[in-house]
C-alpha cells in the first residue's frame, strides 16, 4: 500500500486528485498493489471540497511531515519559499517529492538534487516546464546518449494567447491583457509571465538539464511583451509577412553557450508560428537523434495534472526519470557577443542620430514612426543608444 499527500488543492491539485481517482483501478493494476491519497493539505478547512471520507483534511505541514506511512508527497502550492521548505523537509524526511512549482526547482536546482540523492529519494517535476507536455523526461533519457546543443520554444500560454490575438484582432496590448486576466489565461498580476520571467525559469530548468550546466536565471538575457504595439504587429504581419512570439532559445557550441528569452520575429510559415493561443511547444537536438518537437497544452487543470500524475505513477512503479550525476561542465556565456538582427520602432525624430549609429539597416517611414531593421547587431549596443 502506499500513500500518498498533496499540498495545495487549487487547480492542479484538483486535477491531480480527479485524476488518480477516476483511474485508480487501471494504475493498481500497472504498480501491482493499491495506493490512497490519505492527506490533503489546503489553507481553509472550512471550504467544502469533494473528497473521499478517507481523504483526510490539514492546514498543517507537520502532519504530513510526521506521517511515516506517506511515500510521496505532492508540492502543487506554488509558493517559493514554503515550498521550497516543503520539498526539502519532505526529501530530508524518506519521502519522495512531485512538484509542479518552476519557481522552486529553477531557484534551488542544485540544492534540490543533491538532497534527493543523500537521501536516496526521487523528485520529479515534469509539470515544471511545460504543463501537460512531456519534456523533461525525454531529454534527461536522450542526455544519456546525445549531445543536445540546442533548445528552442513558446513556454509561456499567456504570452502566447495575447501574442496570437494581437495579429489575428489588431487589438491593442492592454485591452488582450485585461481579457486574458478575465478569462483566467493570465494572473491579476501578470508581471512574472508578461515580462518573460516565468519563460526564464523554464529555459533555466531545460537548458541546465540539457547542457549539463548549470545555467543560472542571472545567466539568461529576459525580455518581455509588455512594450509592443499593435503597430509593430501590422507591420511585421503586413510588411514582413511574420508574427511574434516570445520565445526561449538556448544554443551550445564548443565552449560557450546563448540563453535568451525575448519576443522574436518567425516567419509566417515557421513551425513556431502555428503554435496558436495559449498552446506551448519545445523543441531539442541531440547529435543522435535530431531535432525533437513537442506540443500540447502548457497550462490546465486536467493537462497539468496529467502530468503530475504520470510522474506520481513512475515513482510508484519505482520507475524514476533516470538522472545524470551533478557534474555539471563549465561553459563561457556567449551572450555579450552574439549578434542578431532586430526590428525597431522609433519616433521620426530620433531617426537620424539612428541612422548615424548603424552600419547594416533597412528603414521605413510610416505615419510618425519609423521602421527599423538593424543587421547583425548585439541588442546590448542597441540597448545602450537607446
């Protein structure tokens, strides 16, 4: 029998619960012995919840804590701190951790991990990257036997509805905002997702696997959406026949590396720009296998929980994601010295102490605003003139 505890029962966890229940029969059968969620821990007793009797109800993590008979504890608070006090203390304590909180995992990567091994302990967080969609699984398997040397994808369902509504409605930023907020895709503050923090800690987590290093949240150049118009929405769709995305990208090569997250420009007929609405999707290269691309939704009670839940089952098929040891390799950040190319919107007046500045550019004068693409630049040089 083995037992098993959730922290936090908001979305997810509500996920996670309806779907271990409904499935319980056909997962007793895979792990060959039954299992129960016997403690739930929740901030208010009082609230009415639709659990079974054998559920039972704390607002007190000593209660998990000191339970001998929980096997798994599932960290789904979302909380930084606390949480990261509930996955230690957890750990520390014979229990194995699911965890959905990126904040944590990204903050506390390698502290996390090598209290799991001294303890002989799994601690898994697939839900950590991508909601629903497997990816944290499948590049720690192809580490084992690729170098991956790129990273690239759309990690941010928020970033991506407002984005995709943009170019399809010619709405301004504000007003998608306030509809994304209303219709539960962004926060009532959205600063974490709209300023490209959140993406950051995704790259982090999936480039620190994937590399082999670690790659810190301080080593990651982050932009965010909050300062695009629909102005340069038309004119990239209509001039450029492109869309924006925010897109995280991390690239390996010899002995350096670039992570960056930023809104891009792709090409209406770029596989990223079918990636529509609050949909994510992430893709690798590994020297053996090639370019791998994955898909789905990035956010959702029942997606999310999906993957809550394939990581619970492999913990109770004592089947853990396999691990490489931290022996993490050193690599120069490469970000002060890559160039890229990158589209400006200015005022008319400020046009020509640009022009005067640039070597390689293309412009366009349109209403009060000129139209810049600067060639083979480093956004830092672009930041400073600015």
């Amino acid at each position: 029998m083995k037992n098993i505890a959730i922290l936090g029962l908001g979305t997810v966890g509500q996920g996670v619960y309806e779907i271990l229940k409904e499935n319980k029969d056909k997962i007793k059968n895979l792990i060959g012995e039954d299992f129960a969620i016997t403690t739930v821990m929740v901030n208010n007793l009082q609230k009415e919840r639709n659990l079974d009797s054998t559920t039972t109800l704390t607002d007190n993590f000593q209660d998990i804590l000191d339970d001998n008979n929980i096997d798994i504890v599932v960290e789904l608070t979302g909380a930084l701190e606390e949480g990261y006090y509930y996955i230690k203390s957890s750990l520390e304590n014979g229990k194995d951790v699911v965890t959905a909180n990126k904040s944590v995992i990204s903050k506390y990567f390698v502290e996390l991990h090598k209290i799991a091994k001294e303890n002989n302990r799994s601690l898994l967080y697939e839900t950590s990257v991508g909601g629903g969609i497997p990816i944290i699984k499948p590049l720690k398997e192809e580490c084992l036997i690729n170098d991956i040397d790129s990273i690239e994808g759309i990690l941010n369902g928020t970033c991506n509805y407002i984005l995709s509504r943009m170019f399809k409605e010619n709405e301004d930023y504000d007003l998608i905002l306030k509809d994304a907020q209303k219709l539960g895709y962004a926060e009532a503050d959205p600063t974490a997702d709209v300023e490209g923090l959140d993406t950051m800690r995704k790259l982090r987590i999936l480039a620190t696997i994937g590399f082999n290093s670690n790659i810190k949240e301080e080593d990651i150049l982050c932009y965010g959406i909050s300062s695009i118009k629909k102005e340069d929405i038309n004119y990239i769709k209509n001039k450029m026949k492109s869309t924006v995305k925010l897109l995280a990208t991390a690239n390996l090569k010899d002995d350096g590396y670039t992570a960056v997250v930023q809104p891009t420009i792709v090409a209406e007929d770029d596989y990223f720009a079918f990636v529509d609405s609050a949909f994510n999707s992430i893709s690798f290269n590994g020297n053996n296998i090639g370019p791998l691309k994955f898909f789905g939704y990035g956010a959702g009670k029942l997606p999310t929980g999906d993957a809550v839940c394939r990581d619970i089952i492999d913990i109770l098929l004592n089947h853990p994601t396999v691990e490489q040891d931290i022996d993490f390799k050193k690599y120069k950040n490469l970000n002060s010295m890559s160039k890229s190319n990158y589209y400006l919107r200015i005022d008319n007046k400020y046009k020509n102490q640009l022009i005067s500045s640039f070597k390689d550019y293309e412009v366009e004068d349109l209403e009060n605003y000129s139209y810049f693409i600067i060639k083979e630049e480093n956004k830092n040089n672009i930041i400073n003139l600015l």
